[in-house]
C-alpha cells in the first residue's frame, strides 16, 4: 500500500490524519503520524488556560484516542531526505531510525519567534504550548503567595509586575486574560491593593492588533487602560536582563512575570528537510497543498499549516500568503486529505480558497471584541461569541463538553486559584523523609 507520513500532529497533522482515516478505503493506504507530544493543542484556549477559565487537559485533544487507523509516532523527525523519500525519527530510548514513505506531509507548525534581547532566552516565557499557560497561570499565583507575606517595596512590587511582549492577538488576549485573573485574585488577599498590580504591555508598532480595525483596536486600548493596565506602544524591549525591564521610552522596572507573544516562525525541523523554503524559512507550496520549488512540482511532498508558505487565493493574506493562524490550518489540514486521496486515486486535486471568517478575541471575563470587515462587536455580545465560536470550534464532542462543562462549573462556583506548582518536582516531599540506608 502507498505509505502517508505526516510530520507534526497539531491542527493541520491531525485533521489530515482524522479526515484521511474518513476517506480512506481499506486498506488503499497506510498512514503515520509523528510528534514529540501526544496530543494536539487548542491554541486560542491557552489564554484561557492561563487564567484558570478553562482546564488545562481540555484543551488538548488525545492522538491515540482520536485517530483509530492512523499509526501514531511519539517521536521527533529530525531529518527529512524527500530525494531518498526517508525521515529520521528520534525517539527516547531508542536509536534513530529511519522510515520510508510514499507521500510526506510536513505540518509541523510553528514556534516562538524571538530577538537576541538580552535577558529573554533566560527569563521570559511563551504562550505557545498548554505547558508554558500552565506556568504562567502558577506564577501570578505565587507570585501573589509571596507578595502577601512581604512589606510593601520593591521585592514586593517585582512580583506584583507582569509583562507581555506583543501586541498580536495572541499578546493581547493573553495579557487581558492574565489581567483578568490577577484582578479576581485581589478578593482573596485583603493585605494586597489593586494599585500595586502593574500589568505592562510593549509593542514595537504604532498599534496593537493589526486583525481589527483601528477604531476596534482604540476600544481595545482604552478597556485595558480602564482597568489600569499600561499600554506601550512604539516601544521596544531592549533588555530583560535578570527580570530588570529596560524600554526604549528610558523606562526601568523589575517584573517576575514576562510573557514574549512577539510573533512566531516555522518550526526549524525544515532546516533539516531537502524542501524548498522561502526567506521566512516557509515550506513553498501551491495552492493544490504540494510542495513547489518556483514553478517546478515536488512530486509526493505536501505541507499546509504555520510551517507553510500557501498563497492566499482570496486576497486577505499578509504577502499574498495565508496568515499561520487556526482557522487556515483546520481548513487546509482539511482539504490536505482530500487531495491525497484525489492523488492516489489520479482525481483532479482543488485549490485552498478560504475567506476569512473574522476575527474574535476575549479579554477578560465578560469582555470580547469581535470584527468582520467594517461590522465591530464590542463588550460582552462579543465575549459570549468568543466563548461560543471557540468552544464549537473545539475538536471532538467530548472535549466540546468538558469546556462548556468548565465554563458553566466556573460560573457557578466561581473560578478555581489553586495552583499545585510542586508537580514540577514531585518527588521533593518523599525524598525530604525517605529513610535512608545507613553506610
């Protein structure tokens, strides 16, 4: 049988594998799929994830549990050779090998894009995987465990500090989300004043979400500054050297907190492939999926997703590319397995042509801003669209239900502010009374 190999199973990889494993006949194809993680990740959730809204293991989606017929692969690729139609696998524990394919699919999306800025690589942390929301919800509340038990001063105001580099709608709905759990927590520490949180946004542009509107994004601005956030636009972050801030503007603090959602960028495992990419670092593709090299076809090689550079038939696209965002890689992971089976069956194959749906963002509890071309939604209508969109877009009914479960349980109950932060080392309590064998 043709083998498929689809290296990454985030939104483009997995809906590859599910909707090829819906438009497969028996036996007509053996498909694998490779990832160092087990689960596909909802990004527009992180946020969330970070701000307690939502828990943490709903807002991934299990490969094994979801993907029957697919051959799954807890490994990392670390060489693709399209010219032998071989990839490299690393898997713990074991030696590399290597395995051979007919048809390649490379969706291994993307990752933080980051500056040589001094400082950052050692304290600052993304909003990129369900594991960096985790610890960035841990550290607000901490950080809150420990501003409760110092006098006011500098230590104090350090931890009280946060700062988000980016002002994309990844940074500001992480910003606002973390805003929003800060300001809840003030309820449970009486000794702690709203005025001693300072929430810092630094964006190098003239404005913060390009997505919406300028009017929408002046809405945006003043709804965060209202709620005392500091918005720093025209501004870059020179140094974030031992949590010390240092702006452009000449402006210096302390922060304990700094969250970078300062852009993304393909992943670097196509450093390591013999496909064509563009100066972004972008596998070049076609709009059928597949993978070009200028005008030249790349038999058997298809890429969608973050990790790819597909141009953009209905004119909206950044370039003249479809931006790397959740509604194109759900879309064209969609499509992907469509024209493979087209392929392999010698159909004629169809071209990516989405129009963009808008665009949607929660800012809080209660707070939402939504634009479709010249239509502005702001406040709570949008919120509620937000959680509405979100939660259907979800994969899978039976995550779809944990989420609206947890949000309805959250109204209900309130927000959960535990934090169980000794998970990062487990064993500390039993190796601190463990009897020891004597010498």
């Amino acid at each position: 049988m043709p083998r498929i190999l689809i290296v990454g199973g985030g939104y483009a990889g997995f809906y590859t594998a599910r909707k090829l494993e819906k438009y497969l006949r028996k036996n007509e194809a053996e498909v694998t799929m490779i990832d160092p993680l087990p689960y596909m990740t909802y990004q527009p959730f992180l946020p969330e994830v970070a701000a307690g809204s939502i828990e943490p293991r709903h807002a991934v989606v299990s490969h094994r549990r979801h993907l029957k017929r697919t051959e799954i692969i807890t490994g990392r690729v670390t060489d693709v050779s399209h010219t032998n139609k071989k990839v490299t696998i690393e898997v713990p524990g074991l030696a590399p090998f290597d395995r051979e394919y007919d048809h390649v699919v490379v969706t291994a999306g993307a990752v933080s894009r980051t500056f040589p800025i001094p400082g950052v690589a050692e304290v600052a942390i993304g909003m990129k995987t369900i594991e960096e929301a985790i610890e960035v919800r841990h550290r607000i509340l901490i950080n809150f465990d420990k501003a409760s038990n110092l006098p006011e001063g500098p230590e104090r105001a350090r931890l009280m500090t946060f700062v988000v580099v980016g002002g994309g709608f990844a940074g500001i709905e992480a910003f606002a989300e973390m805003l929003s759990l800060a300001t809840y927590l003030l309820r449970y520490y009486p000794n702690l004043k709203f005025e001693e949180i300072n929430f810092h946004l630094v964006e190098a542009m003239s404005r913060i979400m390009p997505e919406v509107s300028l009017k929408t994004s002046y809405w945006v601005i003043k709804n965060l500054e209202g709620r005392s956030a500091k918005i720093h636009l025209d501004t870059q972050l020179l140094s974030a050297d031992n949590g010390m801030i240092e702006l452009s503007t000449g402006e210096k603090f302390g922060a304990a907190t700094i969250v970078w959602t300062a852009g993304v960028m393909a992943n670097p495992v196509v450093k390591h492939t013999d496909l064509p990419t563009d100066e972004r670092g972008r596998i070049t593709a076609n709009t059928a999926l597949r993978v070009v090299d200028g005008e030249n076809l790349i038999e058997g090689a298809w890429t969608c997703g973050d990790v790819s550079a597909v141009p953009d038939l209905s004119g909206d696209g950044v370039g003249g590319y479809c931006v790397p965002n959740a509604q194109h890689a759900v879309r064209q992971g969609k499509l992907m397995a469509k024209n493979l089976v087209a392929a392999l069956r010698g159909e004629g194959l169809k071209d990516y042509n989405h129009k963009n749906m808008g665009a949607v963002a929660g800012l809080g509890i209660g707070v939402g801003v939504f634009q479709y071309r010249n239509l502005a939604v702001t406040g709570f209508l949008a919120w509620l669209m937000h959680r509405g969109y979100h939660g259907l877009a979800m994969p899978m009914w039976e995550r779809k239900i944990r989420v609206f479960s947890g949000w309805i349980l959250n109204f209900v109950l309130r927000r959960d502010v535990v934090s169980i932060d000794a998970v990062k080392n487990p064993r500390l309590a039993f190796e601190t009374w463990a009897s020891r064998a004597k010498n």
